[in-house]
C-alpha cells in the first residue's frame, strides 16, 4: 500500500466527489461569537484547517436549539439572523476545493448545569461521571410532541447549513449526544414507540435523516456520526452499530463516520469507561472493517490517528476516509505535509492521572487551547500543561457560561 490511495477522490453516492480521503473531524471549539454566530476567530480557524489541504471539512457542534447547547459559546443556527457570517464560515472551508459539511447536533441530557437550561433525553437518566456528576443539569424525558418538534428543527438546520453555502451535514448519532441516547438500552428506556427494541431506539435518527432529505437538495451531502459502540456494559455495542447501518443503508446516507464513546466512557480520547487504554492508533477500525462488510455507503473512521502511515492503513480496505481531529489541532496542515512527501508525526497528547474523568477533561483543554491559538493566526504549542490548560479552561467555560446566561435571557 502506497501513499497514493489517501489522496485519491472519493465518489459518494450522490456523485459528490471529495478531492482526498482526509477529513478534518469534528472537534468542539467553544469559539462562536457574542450571537452565537461563527464569528472571526472561528473562520480564522477553519481558513487554516482549509489551507492545510483536508478534502473534507467538518465542523464542530452546530446547535438546533438554542436552548441545548453541548457547551458554553457553541454555534447556534436556528433561523437566517445571521446567515451571512456562516455563509462567510463555509466561504473559508470551501476555499481550497474541499466539501464543507456542518455538524448538527443536541446534547440531550448532556447538558452543563452551569448553563442554566433544563436537559431533556430520551428518560430520565442522569450522566453519571464519579465527582462529576452534578456538573450537568438533571434531566426529564422528552414528550412526543418535543420528539417531533427536534426532528423538524434538525431539518431546519440542515437546509439553512445548504442556504450558507456549506455541502453537507453530518447528524451527530454519537459520543452520548441526544441521538446516541436514544440508541443505547442504558439511556433510553422509553415503553412507546421510541423506546423498547433497537429498531424503536433508531427511529428518530431515521426520521430525522428523511426529514433533511426532503428539505434538501440531491447533491446535498446527509451524513451520520454512530458510535461503534459505547464501551459500556449494556450499552449500544458493535452488533448494534452493524443492524443500525443495515437500517441507514436504506435511508440516501452518504457517509458513515464511525468513532465511539461517550462523557463517561470517553473512548474517542482512547479510554473506556473502566480506564483500561485502548492504546493503538485507529481506535475504531476493528469495528469499521467489520461494519464495512454490510455498509453499502462510504465509511470513515475517527479516532487517534496521527502518522501517515496509519492513515494509509486506515484506507487501504473497506474504510473509505480518515478522519482527523487532534492532530489537526496539533499542525493543521498536516495533510498537505503527507502528500508532499513528508513522514510528519503529531505525537499524542498523554495525562496520566489517576482520576480518568478529570484526565480526559484535561486532554480536551490542552486541545481546545490549541484551537484558541490557531484562530488567533498563532503557533499551537502542544507541550503545555494539562494542569494549567484544565484550569484555564474552567474559568473560561465559566465565563463563556455567564455570557450565555445573559444571552438566552435576551433571546
């Protein structure tokens, strides 16, 4: 296997091609504007991911509720208020040539108390992290009549993302956001139609999909985000995930992106919930290449990858995209150094502390410190302390919190 297959095009099934088979992933920034609108440091930050040569672009956490934010300072698109700044947003991801997809997403009952919002999933299950746990609002399940109404807003979303300019959308289904609630026994334990077998749990992914479909046009990219399982005892597993592709292999999917995980079991920062390490590179691909075998659209996998040669191996069978997201953090042009030539490595960034909880919180603040520093046109420095990026982070979020709270008073 050559260098050559990871950047080749990639045909979707609606004829969309993308230039290579790097896809810069999905990474929460917390960097929307006073509006929570994308505003310059944000498409600062994505003109860097542009130039730094991934054929695929997507974006982190895209709100449908205002209401249900995964964190302080997320983008919110409900309406076209500000549509200009995010159709300036996909403008800077499109520069290059690459397909520009925005994440949309709920955080169910993933919501930090600090906010000061009601968290709402599938049933009243609390997140339950040890010494974390009060950190996020409890939460009430959802009625029919609010299932109904997210599905609508998820559409909404998806056909002003098209509006803006972006190519694409990408339903976040995993990582124990709203959708991947509802997929898991340990989360959903509804009685009615959403509830019960998988093939209930799966409904509102499924609806939603068709749903975008219909408000969207056909070169109109619809992707989805579906843990590979969720590393936890009873949860949604790999055999799960393989009947939940079979179901979207009827739906017009375009790309499957498989990572895995959740806020208490944090899988895609290579943990589970028992703190065991899943040490390799390409956390997911096991489960990829099996799932490959039904999959009838393209699949990507997300999860640890930072050498070429992974990434080559990544595409050499029946995954079809690498996605990247902390080495991307690390040197943003990564791709553009992998297909000149270079053997560029992005070494992993480790906290070995006790406390896995805490140790995951820290890794996420030294990488959102590196996204805080390339939206600023600045050199990321990846070797500073977890300690200080975990502190500096919380007072941030603090703030950015306080700043929301003010906000949604007014909204």
């Amino acid at each position: 296997m050559t260098a050559s297959r990871l950047f080749e095009p990639l045909h979707l099934p609606n004829g969309v091609v993308i230039s290579n088979r790097i896809a810069k992933a999905a990474m929460e920034e917390n960097l929307a504007d006073e509006d929570h609108a994308p505003g310059d440091r944000l498409i600062r930050l994505y003109q860097r991911w542009a130039d730094g040569g991934a054929g695929l672009i997507i974006t982190g956490n895209v709100m449908v509720d205002r209401h249900a934010l995964t964190g302080p300072a997320g983008v919110v698109l409900e309406n076209e208020l500000h549509l200009e700044r995010f159709r300036l947003w996909a403008d800077a991801c499109r520069s290059r040539g690459a397909q520009a997809w925005m994440q949309i997403n709920h955080p169910g009952r993933q919501v930090l108390a600090a906010l000061g919002q009601p968290a709402r999933g599938p049933s009243a299950v609390a997140v339950d992290i040890p010494g974390l746990s009060k950190a996020f609002a409890p939460p009430r399940a959802l009625s029919e009549l609010e299932i109904k109404a997210l599905i609508e807003r998820y559409a909404r979303t998806a056909a002003l993302a098209e509006l803006a300019g972006f190519t694409g959308v990408e339903v976040h289904a995993a990582h124990g956001y709203l959708f991947s609630q509802f997929l898991s026994p340990l989360t959903n334990k509804r009685s009615d139609r959403w509830g019960g077998s998988l093939e209930n749990r799966a409904q509102i992914l499924l609806r939603t999909i068709g749903a975008i479909r219909q408000r969207v046009g056909p070169t109109f990219c619809v992707a989805v985000k579906l843990n590979s399982a969720d590393f936890q005892r009873g949860g949604f597993d790999a055999e799960d995930a393989l009947r939940v592709v079979e179901m979207l292999n009827r739906r017009a999917v375009d790309l499957v992106e498989l990572s895995g995980g959740s806020y208490e079991s944090p899988a895609m920062q290579g943990q589970t919930r028992d703190g065991s390490s899943l040490a390799r590179e390409a956390y997911f691909l096991e489960f990829a290449e099996r799932i490959g075998e039904v999959a009838r659209m393209p699949l990507m996998v997300t999860g640890g990858v930072r050498r070429r040669a992974v990434a080559e191996r990544v595409v050499s069978g029946s995954v079809s995209m690498v996605g990247l997201a902390t080495a991307l953090a690390i040197e943003p042009a990564l791709p553009s150094l992998w297909q000149s030539g270079q053997d560029t490595e992005v070494q992993p960034i480790v906290v070995p502390w006790k406390n896995k909880a805490l140790a995951s919180l820290a890794v996420a603040s030294v990488v959102k410190k590196q996204l805080g520093l390339l939206s600023q046109g600045k050199r990321t420095r990846p070797r500073t302390s977890p300690l200080m990026a975990l502190i500096g982070a919380q007072l941030k979020s603090r703030r950015q919190a306080k700043d929301y709270r003010r906000w949604i008073s007014r909204a």
